[in-house]
C-alpha cells in the first residue's frame, strides 16, 4: 500500500515536474523566437528598462483627446487581472510569472502587439519597441 | 338548539377563492418580463384552481355546486334591477346575479390561462404547448392574453363594488363570510350548515405547495458559480474559435443576434473594428464567416434572434446588435446614466444583466439590473 502511494506521488511530481518544464520552454522558445524574429527586422539589443517606460508612457490620442496607455487597460500591476478601457471585459493577469499561459504563442503575440499599438499609440510597434516591451514582460 | 351562525362555504370553496385572488395579483404583479417564471407558476396555480371549481361545482357542497346558483337569466335580471333600487333580497349563498358573475369570472380566468399557455408555448418557445404553431401567431395571443386580464380586472372591479352594496345593504359582511365560511341563519332558506370538507382542502393546498416547491426546486438547490437560469433555450451552435477570437475584447455575441449580412461586414471591415484593427489573417476570417453564417438571426431559432431579425429593415446591414430597432425598444426604459455605471459599462455588456447571455438564450426570466454598490437601489 504505502509503496504504491509513494509511486503514485513520484509521478505525480514527475508530471507536474514535466508540464511546468514544457511551459516554461514554450514561453521562453516563443519570446526567444520573437527577439530573435525582431533582430532579424533590425532591433538592437533589447532593453527591459526601455520596455517599462514605453509600457507606462502615456500618449494623447489626436482624435478623441483620451490619455492611453498599456496600463490603461493592463493595470500598473501586471501581477493583476486588468480590464478592458473600453468594454469593460476583465483581462487575465500579464505576469507570466501568475499566468503561465501569457506569452506562450508567438501568433497570439504578434497579433495583440498589432492591436495594442494601434489603439494605444495609433500607430503600430517598432521591432526595437516590441523587443523591449517583450523583454520587459518575460520578466515579470 | 338552533345556532344563529350558519356554515354556508365549504373550505374548499374558500381556499380556491382567495388562491385565485392571490394568484392572479401575484401574476399581474409579477408581469415583468424578468419575473416570467414566477409569474408562470402564479399562472399554473390560477389554472389549477379554476380547473378545481369546476369539478367542485359538480361535487362540492350545496352552495358551492352550479345547480345552487346558476338561475334563469330572467331571474338575474330581476334581482339586479331590485338590487339598483336597493331592495335585493337577502341570498344565503351566490345570488342569481352573483351566480353569472362567477361563471363569467371563472370563464374568463380560463380564456386567461389557455390564451397565456399559448403566449408561453408560441413566443417563449416553453411549456407543454412549446413551438406548436409558427411565431407569427405570438403576437395574437398575447395580446389577447393581456386583454382578457383587463377585462377579468373589470369584472373583479364589478364583483367588488356588489360585494359592498350587498354587505351594507343586508348589514353583515360577506367578506369576512368567504374568510371564516359562516353568515347570519336565514330562517327562510336551507338551514343546514354545510360539510367543512377540510381534507379536500387540505389536499388542494398540498397540491399546490408541493406544485410551487418543485418549481422553485432550482432556485433552493442550485449551487455552484454560475447562476440559476430557470428557464433553459434551444441548444445552440458553439464554436471554440469565435469564443477565443471574438470573446478576447468583450462577449462572444452568438451568431443568432445579427443577421449574415451584418457579419459579413463586420468580419470584412475588421481592421476597422469601431476603431480596433483585429488584425486577422484571412485562414481566421473565412473561418469565422463560415460559423458565423450558419447561426445568423435568420434562423431564428430564439425569440431574440426572431425578433431582431424581423426588426430590421431588409436594406440595413447593422453593425451593432444595440442600434436593431428591436434591442432599442427593449431597452428605452432603461436610464441613460445606468449604461456607464461601472458594474454594467455600456450597452455591448449583455453579460451585465443577462445571466443567459453567454449561451445566446435572452430569455425571460434570466435578466437583472446588477445591484448598485453604493446605495443598493433597483433603478428598475
């Protein structure tokens, strides 16, 4: 009996061990993939620090006059679920440290990068601003 | 020993006399469309009840039965012109006018049940006659349904006023007599008390309770995050992908809401998404549009989609499903300021107040206002 849980327990934390692992890579290959994507399109080394302050840099929209910024709808706490500015709709904590789905897809990313950008700084991302805002969030 | 009190109405008769008054109150209050469920179940037991004095007309006691009460027409006549002068003579049980006031009472309530049975069955697609004729008829039948309460309404306005002509006229209240069952011996009439009969009411009430318990049975256990929705819509077509891509910034709206026209204009100006670029690819988009087209409002396989659908004229393509004339209409009452208070956040919220909007549904019955934190008023 005992012998039996003991094994039940070592696969369990081998499992757990194994899943964790594979998120772990998928997120580090999917942002790695993307820097790497961004220095082929001509970023420079990519810089955490740049990334933040783009990240909370607020920008004037020329047609409606609103303050936007990432944070807008992301929060200033990445750690926290954030709301959508317009529609209200809850959004999923950013840190992928809380929310291992985060940053997991490199289409996925890309697409809201495109999204984001437009709506936030109407005009979309720089490779350099991508790189650095990636940065910035793998970390968190 | 000759008692001066006398028994005239069984307990039975009582019973469903003031269950068919607290029934049909119950029902003209709960008429919202947000109160449908509660308002079926006062509908159901109101049924029930007229159903019961129609068998207690045939088997209930002397003055509850229709051979006691039902007199030639003539006869009425002759006592309401009597009554008008202030001379009716005094009835132990129903008068002859009385008599017809209760089958036309009861007649009405009946035409009220069976016209809302239909309202249920054709408009909300529910009850067991669900779907047994093509919606076009929905509009018919309840408005037949809402006049025949008018008309009961007047009737009972009728009753009301005779009741208390009556009482002053023979000084004795014949309110209180259909409370405790007992009015003044009349030495000219039968002077027999009647049997209580109080196992049959008794019944009758268990009936009903045990009715209303097996109704509400989902509200008492249901338990779990998501909340109770009393009454369940067709099953309608799902699809991971359009939840994903088109739940990311607000509610996956069903298909079922906008006709195929709408999103094909919506899915082809999405890089212009009311000022969102999607940024889909076309594998995506062609994907979408294939869903979305089999599950567009011309199906209309919900009342919502139905009645969306009928509401816009065939030249418009609307991009929004809250600029139908049909979800405006709807909505009119509702106060401006409500819109932007925070626990709602804007007209494209359903999920705000319609607890069954994820799954498309719209249904009676499953709408709320949210609470509002600060002072927990209901605007409506």
């Amino acid at each position: 009996m005992a012998i039996k849980v003991n094994r039940r327990m070592m696969s369990a934390i081998f499992l757990v061990g194994i899943s964790c692992g594979l998120i772990v890579t998928a997120q580090a290959s999917a942002v790695q993939e993307l820097l790497a994507e961004y220095g082929k399109e001509g970023a420079g080394k990519y810089n955490a620090v740049n990334g933040e302050n783009l990240w909370k840099r607020v920008q004037v929209d020329a047609k409606t006059g609103q303050k936007r910024s990432c944070v807008t709808c992301h929060t200033n706490d990445l750690r926290k679920p954030g709301k959508h500015a317009r529609t209200g709709k809850l959004i999923k904590p950013m840190a992928p440290s809380v929310n291992a789905d985060r940053l997991t897809d490199k289409k996925k990313i890309e697409k809201w990068f495109h999204r984001n950008c437009k709506w936030t700084l109407g005009r979309i991302c720089t490779p350099q601003e991508k790189a650095d805002i990636l940065a910035y969030l793998a970390n968190q | 020993m000759v008692s001066s009190k006398l028994r005239v109405w069984d307990l039975p008769t009582r019973v469903f006399h003031w269950g068919l008054v607290s029934s049909y109150v119950a029902a003209w209050l709960l008429r919202g469309d947000q109160y449908l469920h509660l308002h079926v179940l006062a509908g159901y037991l109101f049924f029930f009840l007229l159903l019961f004095r129609l068998y207690w007309g045939l088997a209930g006691s002397f003055h509850a039965r229709f051979s006691s009460f039902i007199r030639p027409m003539p006869e009425a006549w002759e006592y309401l012109k009597k009554a008008a002068g202030g001379k009716a003579p005094r009835h132990l049980g129903h008068n002859p006018a009385g008599g017809w006031a209760v089958l036309l009472l009861v007649s009405l309530g009946l035409m009220i049940s069976i016209t809302g049975l239909l309202t249920l069955g054709v408009e909300e697609g529910h009850g067991p006659l669900a779907g047994i004729l093509e919606r076009e008829w929905a509009a018919l039948f309840h408005a037949s349904h809402q006049a025949l309460a008018w008309a009961m309404l007047s009737m009972v306005g009728l009753h009301l006023v005779a009741v208390f002509r009556e009482s002053m006229l023979h000084r004795e209240s014949l309110p209180l007599a259909m409370l405790t069952g007992y009015k003044r011996t009349d030495t000219r009439a039968r002077t027999e008390n009647v049997q209580p009969h109080a196992a049959v009411a008794l019944a009758l009430l268990g009936v009903m309770l045990g009715f209303s318990l097996w109704w509400g049975r989902g509200y008492l256990l249901h338990s779990g995050n998501e909340p109770y929705l009393p009454f369940s819509g067709p099953m309608l077509s799902r699809n991971a992908l359009w939840e994903e891509e088109c739940g990311a910034c607000h509610l996956a709206y069903h298909p079922s809401l906008l006709p195929r026209r709408s999103w094909n204009r919506l899915l082809t100006q999405q890089e212009n998404h009311f000022s969102e670029d999607l940024y889909l690819d076309a594998g995506t988009i062609s994907r979408l549009r294939a869903y979305a087209v089999t599950g567009e409002a011309g199906n209309t396989v919900t009342e919502a989609s139905w009645k969306i659908h009928n509401s816009i004229p065939a030249a418009k393509t609307p991009v929004r499903i809250t600029e139908t004339s049909y979800w405006k209409n709807k909505h009119k009452d509702i106060p401006e300021k409500l819109w932007t208070r925070s626990n709602i956040g804007g007209r494209h919220n359903c999920t705000a107040c319609h607890l069954d909007a994820r799954q498309g549904w719209f249904e009676d019955g499953a709408m709320r206002i949210p609470f509002n934190g600060k002072n927990m008023t209901r605007i409506m």
